[in-house]
C-alpha cells in the first residue's frame, strides 16, 4: 500500500466566546423575525428550542 502524508489540519479546541456566538445568531433571528412575521413567533421557536436542548 502507498505512504501517504498524515492530515495537517488542526482544528481549534477551545469553545467560542459567546458573544462571537450571538453575533453569528443575529443575522439569521432578524431573517427569522421577518420571514415569519412577529417577534412572538421567533420567541415561541427558540422558546421550543431552548426546550429541546434541555435549557
């Protein structure tokens, strides 16, 4: 069988900053908040959510 190189990816082992985390989320909750018409909406979700995770 033929050598072949070991993988030089790395890929970094510490958690992100949560406020890196919320910033990535704002986008995506204002899209939501939009599509879906209504605050009450995109809260019942990560309400529903939120629950599903175990938070």
């Amino acid at each position: 069988m033929a050598y072949t190189a070991p993988r030089t990816t790395t890929r970094p082992s510490s958690r992100r900053h949560p406020l890196v985390a919320t910033a990535m989320v704002l986008p995506l909750a204002a899209l939501l908040v939009v599509v879906f018409g209504g605050w009450e909406a995109v809260a019942t979700h990560a309400s529903s959510v939120g629950v599903m995770l175990g938070r």
